[in-house]
C-alpha cells in the first residue's frame, strides 16, 4: 500500500483500526447469516464478494485515500468472514470423536497453505527499478482462483451435510 498506492507510513494503522473495527462488527453479523441461510451458501456468497477487494487492493494507484479505506476494510471483512461459515461447515464435518483430530489436520493444513502462499507470492512478486512492485496483481488472480476452487469444495460439502 505505500509503496504502490502512496499511503503515508502514518495512515496504515488507520487501515488496520478500520478493517479491523468492520470485521469486528459484520464477524457476528456473517454468523448469523450462517446460521439461517446455510453454511455453504452464506460462504459462496462471501466468497464471491471477496474476489472484489482482492483485486481492487493490488491496483489501488491513485486512488484517494478514503476509497483505499473502503476497499480494504471490504477486503478485511470478506476474507476473514469466508472463515465463520467455513468453520462451521468444517466442524460438522467430522465426527464428534474425531473432531480433535480433524481440526488440529485443518490447522497443519491451513499453515500448509498460508506458507505456500507465501512462497508463490515471493514468486510472482518482483521490484522495478523505481521500488514499485510488478506482478502483485498476479497475486490477486491466484487468489480468486483459489477462492474459486473453495467455493466449488464449499457447494460440494455443503450438498452433505
């Protein structure tokens, strides 16, 4: 964000008070949505709305900042409340006897995952000669694809339970 968008080093706690403080809010508000319209459901439709500010966030030059604010506190909300419906799903997936088991493999599989994102974001992300970044978008389009590919898995869950 600074070094793309040119936010001052002083506003980016402002991004984080304000994703932060909107996920907070809309946290409970995702869950019960969960709860009365369905767990698969409720994360496709948060799934799909996250694709926007994952996006948006890689290619936010010029924009004011007050839209910045918009767009990622959209981003903060999104992504993490694809995790309250997919949480829920995840955990009557499993029986109530291995369910320890069940989630402490989730969990591995998660960190698998955030460090394989890592990996393929060292990968496509490089710096121009100004220090601007280059392929960060790519970044984006990885990660709507595989938010894609879980909201085909979430369909296919959801249809069992």
């Amino acid at each position: 964000m600074q070094t793309n968008a040119g936010i001052a080093p002083e506003k980016i706690p402002l991004i984080y008070l304000m994703g932060g403080a909107s996920t907070l809010v809309t946290a409970q508000i995702i869950g019960w949505f969960a709860d009365g319209f369905g767990k698969a459901h409720v994360f496709k439709t948060v799934a799909t709305l996250a694709m926007l500010p994952m996006v948006v966030v890689t290619v936010s030059a010029g924009l004011p900042f007050p839209a910045i604010l918009v767009i990622t506190s959209l981003f903060f909300v999104c992504v993490s409340g694809r995790m309250i419906p997919a949480m829920a799903m995840l955990s009557a997936v499993a029986t109530p006897r291995l369910r320890g088991t069940f989630m402490t493999l989730n969990s591995a599989v998660l960190s698998a995952g955030m460090g394989l994102g890592a990996f393929v974001g060292g990968l496509l992300i490089s710096r121009d000669t100004q220090g601007m970044l280059q392929g960060y978008w790519l970044c984006a389009l990885v990660a709507v694809g595989f938010n894609a590919l879980a909201m085909v898995m979430a369909h296919r869950v959801g249809k069992t339970l």
